[in-house]
C-alpha cells in the first residue's frame, strides 16, 4: 500500500484499539502526514481512491461509536518519538512455524481454539492474543488472562 494509505489504516487501527469501548467523545489524532489529516477532516477526499475509501470506512465506524474525530498536523521535526518508533523493523519479533506444517500439526493432534502471543501478521488461528493493541486480537498480553 501507498505510504498515505498506510497511514491512514494507522489511524483506524489506533481507533479501533484505544476506542473500541468508548462512545461520545472527541478524539484528536496528531499527524505529520498531511494527506492523513485533510482527508480525516474532510470525511475522505478525490485524490486517492483508497485514501478515500479508508477514510470512509474510519468515519462509518466513529459515527456507529458516537466518536467524533479530529486531525491536526504536526511538523515531522516535532514528530520525532514516533518517526524513530515507524522506522524500526525487527523481523525477528514476527515469526510463526509455517502455514502447511502448522494444517499437518493440528491434523494430527488438535486445533487449538487459541493462538497466544500472535498479532494481526502472523495469527494461525482467529482467536489470537496480541502482544499490544490491536483492533482484531480477542486479547492483549496473554499473560494477563486464564
């Protein structure tokens, strides 16, 4: 995905982890992509399909929550702490036994009802528990339930 598409899904799945209780409130996104907040602000916009497209997507979901939502820019200079966090990648933190010898495991002892320490990129199992916020994890920190 183009990088503004990439920020804006960053923003529905900021949403969707740290409001998914919340209803009736304003929430204010802070941003150095300004591509992200026009098209936030603006309920989507004509320049990308997919932007537009994310963007309503975000909108359905904060009106259905009563979330009303607001973006505002700030200079990549003053975005530092995120910036450095984006930049990093440890491919050693995603990992899982591949797809075909996970199907072959289960065939021949059990499918487990639960992936544990698992996250929207390498979940085997639709019930998973990721290790932060993630809008599609059924838990966080599997360390913190029975």
């Amino acid at each position: 995905m183009h990088i503004n598409c990439l920020e804006m899904m960053a923003a529905f799945f900021g949403l969707q982890s740290f409001c998914q209780n919340e209803r009736g409130i304003h929430v204010q996104t802070c941003w150095d992509n300004s591509m992200t907040v026009n098209y936030i602000n603006a309920i989507g916009g004509t320049h990308s399909i997919e932007c537009n497209t994310i963007a309503k997507d975000i909108w359905q979901w904060c009106i259905d929550k009563q979330v009303w939502l607001t973006a505002v820019h700030i200079p990549g200079t003053k975005n530092v702490e995120a910036n450095r966090e984006s930049r990093v990648f440890s491919d050693n933190k995603e990992w899982m036994i591949r797809p075909i010898i996970f199907q072959k495991i289960t065939d021949i002892w059990w499918k487990p009802s639960v992936d544990l320490f698992a996250s929207r990129l390498n979940h085997q199992i639709s019930c998973y528990v990721s290790w932060k916020p993630d809008p599609e994890a059924s838990f966080i920190d599997a360390f913190s339930i029975t």
